[in-house]
C-alpha cells in the first residue's frame, strides 16, 4: 500500500465544543410527531413508557369518560390494545395522577371518583391486550376508601401509587368526605391480587400529618418528604430507625410551603438525595440524605442570560435531565432539555437543546419526558415527539499548524499515523458528530468505516487534543 503523510489538518478545530444535537426520529408516527385526536383542551393525564419502548397515556374525551391509548415504539396505535388501541373507563377528566407499567407488563393506573357520602381512590390493573385484569381487586378494579384526589393545584404533587417490587404503593390525602380536606396524608400497600398488605405499617398504611411525596430507594425503603423532614421505613412499613432520629431526619433549612412546586417534580436520586422544585424564582435545590441543604449543587436558571422554567427532573446515567419552558432569542417561548453534571451545571457533551419548529411544541412546554439511551420520548399537552440523540459535535475553525501528530490520508483500510507524543486513544466521529469507532494503536483496520469524510479527536498522554479531518476511500 503507498501510503502518503499529509500533514495533519486539512481542518483542526481551535474552538472545541461538544454538544448533543436532538433530531426527530421521521421513523416515529408522521416525522417524529404523534398529535392525539382530541381536543387540545383535553390532554394527557396520565403517560408511560414500557420496557419494549410502547406508550401510554390517558386523556378525557368527555366529562366522564378517561380513556387508556397505546402507541407501539414507532408512534403507530396498537389496534391489538383494547379496542383499536384504546380502553374507556367510567372516570370524569383529570382524576387520573398516576400511570405505570408492571415487570410483567401489565398497566396500573389510579383514577378518583366520589358520590354524596364519600370519596374513592380507585387503583385499576389492565392486561397487555387492553382488557380488565379480573385477578386484581373486582374485575380489575380496587377501590380504596377516603383516599382523595386533593385540591386542584395539589392532587398531581401528593397522590399517585409506586412499584414496590411484586406490590403497590398507593398514597394520597384523607377525606372523610367530598367536601372535607383532612390533613392527614395516608400510603397504602396493596399485594399482587389487589387486597391491602395488612404486614405493611399499621393495619396497611402509614399515616402521616403533612404533605408528603414518597419515594422508593434502592434497598425498597419508603422515604417520604415534606416541607419539614424526611422519613424513613423500611420495605414493611415501619420506622427505619438507623436514620435520623428513630426514622425521621428534620431539614435544617426553611423549605418554600408551595406543594405544587416543591412536590409534583420530586425525585430520590441513586445517592438517596432528593431534588425538588422550589419556585421558578428559586431554582432546582438538592438535599442531602442527613437533611442538610446540599451547597455543592448549583443550577442556573438563566444560563446567560436565557430564561429557563423547569418543569420535570429526572436521573439517568449518573446525570440529572430537566426540562420545561425556555425563553428564544428572538423573544419568543419555547421547550428546553438540558443534562446537568452533579454539580448542577449543564453539562457541555450535552448542552441544552431547544426545539424552535412552532408545528412541533404546543403551549412551550414539556408536561412528560422519557430519557432513553439513544433518545426522548417527550409530551406537552397532546403531543407526543420523538428525539434521536447524536453524539458529539464539532465547532470549527481552520488551522494548520498543526505538528504534534501526521496521519495518512485519505486513509484506506487502516488508519496510519505518525507522532513522536504517545496517545491514549482516538476517536473518529462522523460528519454529523456521531461516535463510530475508538482506536487505541497505530494500523488499525478501519474497513468497515463507510467512504466518506469523518473527524478524528486525538487524546495524548501529555492531555492534550487535538481535532482533525479525515477522508476514507
């Protein structure tokens, strides 16, 4: 093979900047976006996404009718779900709060209904063909006593249910009655067949005195927060009493009383650090498992000058993803995604994305958002869209003074290089900032590589980079 060193740098990159580029997936419903056939008055209560990549979400065509819809991964109603994709239930708008997907597939949902004397939290199990699960509860329906919906601003932050492993955790305010908003806050155990876990706290239930959002850490502990403290139970229900102070961890810090912001978005992270939501004036706080506010984790809310209103938090990966309303240059209104580090800054291999196609978002803002390993899955009102994620891309400026390393080019079917410094490895993206392929040593075999143009990033032993271009044949 002759082979040619060309001096490295037909382009070197000066400024170097990562950042994910989200693309919609054109393969998913029409060009990435799902639009659901109701009303944009009458959105999606309820979403889900299953471990083969199907969606769920419930909507409320009528005042008294909720309805349960399944997408396949590809956006496309699944006509083998329910009837032509959907199951209507007997439930008025808004009551559902919570949607999830068991490991065995089958569909839980919590909607609330109350007659003159009393209100009613039903829990709802539905099997993988749509269909009522009649092994759970009476025909596939648990009804469950003076546990309430709440007050509008509250029933999404304090009432839902949890996967506790093969069990339900089920929790929301008591109610003696339509009318009367009791401040005790109850969480219920139900097992596989529906029935109250009577081994779990006192008679099946923890009762608690304030707003609380439970959560389920990795040893399945419940851990419950409100604006005072934190509360630890182990898997059955009683007092965990290793932490705190026989169980209960007091904040040393004033926390904001606004339950719909410091609630509804709540998550436990891998760290068994719980962040919040405390106001769009005051930004995403994290808080230590002993209680203490943590001052290592900072958010800005208005990242250069932008600004951001958050709606959702999530983890993933070791990363914390949030979403919401963002503001746009031109002064108009949009939906973000950002992935922050843990420290809370935005992470530069990732960035914040911002979707400025007007068809695309409605009212700005993000409602739900799944983060897979290649893509999101996010909903506003009555949209559904999917995003692939691409890798790094590349900023760049010309520069040809570039000596440290020489490579052949265009490469053939190895990739060969000259250099006197020792690299720990390189990475070839393609021209769209996809990662395709990591070396590790001199003349290796890059045949598989399409023809085509490509970057190569060079990491030297000494620390530094460098950016190229390279062309296969």
């Amino acid at each position: 093979m002759k082979t040619k060193l060309i001096l490295l740098a037909i382009i070197a990159f000066a400024n170097l900047t990562f950042a994910q580029i989200l693309t919609k997936d054109t393969s998913f419903a029409t060009n990435g976006v799902y639009i659901s056939n109701v009303s944009p008055y009458s959105y999606f209560t309820g979403f889900a996404q299953s471990a083969d990549g199907s969606i769920y979400f419930t909507y409320s065509p009528t005042s008294t009718t909720t309805v349960l819809t399944k997408l396949t991964s590809n956006g496309i109603l699944d006509t083998s779900f329910g009837n032509n994709g959907e199951l209507f239930l007997n439930y008025s708008p808004y009551s559902n709060t919570s949607l999830t997907i068991q490991s065995d597939n089958k569909i839980v949902l919590v909607c609330t209904h109350y007659d003159a004397n009393n209100t009613y939290t039903d829990v709802i199990r539905v099997l993988p063909n749509g269909q009522l699960d009649n092994t759970f509860g009476n025909n596939g329906i648990v009804l469950i006593p003076n546990l309430f919906y709440g007050l509008t601003d509250y029933g999404n932050a304090v009432h839902g249910l949890l996967l506790q492993n093969n069990k339900l955790i089920v929790y929301g305010n008591y109610s003696s009655s339509p009318n009367s908003y009791q401040t005790e806050y109850l969480i219920y155990r139900l097992n596989s067949n529906g029935s109250i876990d009577s081994s779990f706290g006192t008679n099946g239930k923890i009762t608690t005195t304030r707003f609380m959002k439970p959560f389920i850490d990795n040893q399945s502990n419940i851990v419950t927060f409100s604006d005072l403290d934190i509360k630890k139970y182990n898997p059955n229900g009683q007092p965990l009493t290793s932490y705190g102070n026989n169980g209960v961890q007091t904040l040393n810090f004033p926390i904001s009383n606004s339950v719909p912001f410091i609630f509804r978005s709540a998550i436990l992270d891998s760290s068994n650090r719980i962040l919040y939501l405390e106001s769009s004036s005051e930004g995403i706080k994290r808080i230590n498992p002993d209680g203490t506010l943590d001052s290592t984790f900072n958010y800005d809310y208005f990242p250069n000058g932008i600004s951001r209103l958050v709606n959702n938090l999530y983890e993933k990966d070791g990363f914390y993803y949030v979403c919401g309303m963002g503001e746009l240059t031109n002064g108009g209104m949009s939906y973000f995604i950002s992935r922050l580090t843990q420290n809370g800054s935005v992470d530069p291999a990732f960035g914040s994305f911002v979707e400025t196609d007007p068809t695309t978002f409605n009212l700005y803002a993000i409602s739900n958002m799944f983060v897979n390993d290649n893509s999101f899955i996010v909903a506003d009102e009555y949209k559904i869209v999917k995003y692939l994620k691409n890798n790094a891309t590349l900023s760049t400026t010309e520069n040809t003074n570039n000596t440290e390393i020489q490579f052949e080019n265009p490469v053939r079917d190895n990739l060969v290089f000259k250099t006197k410094e020792k690299i720990n490895n390189i990475e070839i993206y393609s021209i769209t900032g996809m990662l395709v392929k990591i070396l590790e040593k001199n003349f290796t075999d890059v045949s598989t590589l399409l023809k085509g143009n490509y970057i190569a990033k060079v990491s030297f032993q000494n620390n530094k980079t460098k950016i190229v271009k390279i062309i296969k044949k």
